[in-house]
C-alpha cells in the first residue's frame, strides 16, 4: 500500500515522504496511531496544507523570538541578595528566580529558557544566556548584589 507520513518516523522516514508499505501494517499500526495516510489526491493536498500552515508558525514564531531578543539584549535585572561575612551569598540564584525576575518586567519567558549551567553564588555582574528559540539567542545582564 502507497501510504504518505504524516511525521517524521525512525522506521520508515520523514514527514511528507510517500513510501510502500505492507497493508496489514498501515491498516493497524500506522493509520490507527496516525503517522501516515493513504497516498490519495485528496490526503496529499492536506499534507501540503498542513506543511504550509507548520511553515507559517514557524516564521510567525522566529520573527516574534527577533523582536523579544532585541529588545532583552539591552535589558538589566538586579536581585539583591542577603549576605554572610565576606560578602558570602546565603542560598543561590536559580534560573527560575531569574525567569520571575523577567516576567515582573513583562516578558514571558519559561525557567527552560534561561541557559544557567550553575546556580549563582556569589554578588557580581553576570551575563545570563537565555535561548528564545532553536535559532536564537540573546544575553540579560543580571547585577547581584547585597542588600
């Protein structure tokens, strides 16, 4: 049987592909889990739709993630920070204190997105990277300091 994937499958191939296989696999494995179609006009025009529609939010989600990494690139938070002798951090400062910090400024970015590989312990200056899409990413200056 002529069967088109609907997405992408280890087995067989990546979404959009038009592949022979077995009837009995397409009609109880693939067709029930929903990762292909029977290869007719009718379910390869709506393959090409649902690519073009896919494609559209990508480039709607891409240009959106630009605009927000310019407008972070020139951003500054500050956490103050209770502090020991020596100037010794009492706790740490996570990515999600950082991603709190971001959203009481009105941008709406997840914990996921802050790339801290360490929590901060120590008062400083710090650039914090944080990725906005696969594509993209920009830096938030983080000032820590004791209060």
């Amino acid at each position: 049987m002529h069967v088109i994937l609907r997405r992408d499958f280890e087995a067989l191939g990546k979404a959009g592909e038009q592949i022979e296989v077995k009837d009995g696999y397409a009609r109880n494995y693939l067709f029930p889990q929903n990762i292909a179609l029977k290869a007719i006009k009718k379910n390869i025009k709506r393959l090409e739709e649902e690519a073009r529609l896919r494609d559209l939010k990508k480039n709607r989600a891409l240009i959106k993630s630009k605009e927000l990494a310019e407008k972070l690139k020139s951003l500054s938070i500050t956490i103050p920070v209770k502090v020991g002798e020596e100037d010794k951090v009492f706790g740490s400062i996570t990515s999600q204190e950082i991603a709190q910090q971001l959203q009481e400024k009105g941008y709406e970015i997840d914990k996921r997105q802050v790339l801290l590989e360490t929590p901060i312990k120590a008062l400083g200056i710090y650039d914090i990277p944080i990725k906005l899409h696969p594509d993209i990413s920009t830096a938030v200056k983080l000032w820590v300091i004791k209060v």
